[in-house]
C-alpha cells in the first residue's frame, strides 16, 4: 500500500510508521519546560496514539491488553489531575499521562518487534519487496 503525501511523494506503510517512530523518539529527546508540560505531553500523546491507531489492525491479544489498560489508565488520570475540565495537578497530569503514554509506547514497540516490522512484507507491500528482503538476509 502507497499513499500519496502532500509532496507527492509515494510513502509505503513501513516508511509511514519508521515515520512516527522518528517523531515520538524526538519527542522523547526533547527537554520540556514547566510552562510548557501540558502542551508537550498532548503533543506526545496525539503521536503515541497515532503510531496505535495506525497499527490498531495488527493487534495481537498482548497488544489489545496493554492499549485496554492504557484507556482505564487515560480514564483515573483524567479523574485524579482534573476537575470540571480545568487541569487541578499540572504536575501529576503530565507524570502521569507521559507514564501510560510511555507504557503504550513500550507496548507499540514490541508489537512492531513481535511482528518484525524491519521486514516490510509484514504489512502487505509489494512482492517485489519480499524478494529485496531475502536477498538481504543471504
């Protein structure tokens, strides 16, 4: 599968999530001011969530536990750092939501090693690929 971006450039699903990966691991590197944690760990939750919905059809029964444990866990932080939709604890709503974005992140991780996504077959792409891969491997 090939889509077209706003350059016109063909990406294939394998450079799609290499993509993400790149942007939730500088993400990681970043180094966030206090005034700034709130925004930053929304940002870092919305790429953790894509890269999840992104792969959500690959989801082993490992991963659907830990992406369930991940929406109880959105649900206590929410119910614990807010009240009436204000933020009550800017440091424990950042704590804790960089925490279980992190364990989703982890969990991503390993599906993607589980599913040995180095090999761009795993997610349907041309046989042509196959053959490269192979090649690659002796």
């Amino acid at each position: 599968m090939n889509i077209d971006n706003n350059y016109g450039k063909d990406l294939s699903f394998r450079q799609i999530v290499l993509t993400y990966l790149q942007k939730i691991m500088d993400l990681n590197l970043k180094l966030v001011n206090s005034k700034n944690n709130i925004n930053f760990v929304k940002c870092y939750k919305r790429a953790v969530l894509g890269l999840s919905d992104l792969l959500l059809p690959f989801f082993d029964s490992d991963m659907k536990e830990v992406y369930d444990i991940f929406l109880k866990d959105c649900k206590d932080v929410i119910k614990q750092t807010t009240e009436r939709g204000m933020i009550k604890d800017r440091a424990g709503y950042f704590n804790e939501n960089m925490r279980i974005c992190g364990d989703l992140f982890r969990g991503l991780s390993l599906l993607l090693y589980r599913n040995d996504y180095l090999k761009s077959v795993v997610y349907g792409e041309g046989q042509d690929e196959l053959v490269v891969d192979e090649e690659e491997e002796g």
